[in-house]
C-alpha cells in the first residue's frame, strides 16, 4: 500500500481515507482486537504510523535525497515552490505542508502521553 507513496500522496483525501480504512482492518485482524479498541490504540500499540504520516514521512525522505541526486532532471523536480495550498492543482511537495488528520493527531497525542510518563 505504501508503494511510491511520495507520488501518490497528493491523491484525493476519499482516497487515502479509503486506503486508511483498509489498513485499519488489517490492523485489526492481526491482533484480533474487539471492535470497541480504537484505531489510534492500536496504531500506537503496533508502534505503526497512519497512512497520512508515513506518507508525509516518506516524501521528505524522497526529497531530501532527490535533491542531491546526480540526475539534472530530479534536481529539477525537487527545486519547485508548491503552489498555495489554495490552487486546485496539488503536487507531491503539498504534503509536507498539510496539517496531519485526525486518526495521525490521535495517535501523536498518545504518543507524546507516553512520552511524558516514561
């Protein structure tokens, strides 16, 4: 699912919505967790990020190596400013500028909780 996640990142929110949804199940089956465990529980038990932030995650690795990559052409790609986040047309670089969603803050809160009581 997460196969060149950098470049598909921008999809439609429905989208990635969908593909979360899907990793959730999945998620769920493998621990065979009750249906009343919440979904940010069991990303922070797994240790296993949403979909949203490891896409995030995986396009600033993708540009901070592609920048400084040999290849002209991808050195290019990599140099652009991102449109507002207004304009209608979304590039891979947006996501690194999107606030994270709901199912990602969640998880976070949880985290930074943990981290506190360790």
């Amino acid at each position: 699912m997460t196969y060149a996640s950098p470049v598909f990142a921008h999809a439609a929110p429905k989208t990635l919505e969908r593909l979360q949804v899907i990793q959730n199940k999945f998620c769920r089956a493998a621990t065979d967790a009750h249906w009343c465990v919440r979904n940010s529980i069991l990303h922070r038990d797994l240790e296993l990020p949403t979909l949203s932030k490891y896409m995030k995650d995986a396009s600033k690795r993708f540009f901070d190596i592609a920048g400084s990559y040999p290849n002209a052409l991808l050195r290019a790609a990599v140099n652009y400013l991102p449109p507002p986040p207004t304009h209608f047309i979304r590039r891979p670089r947006n996501v690194l500028f999107d606030p994270p969603d709901a199912l990602t803050a969640a998880v976070d809160s949880l985290n930074n909780v943990n981290d506190t009581h360790d």
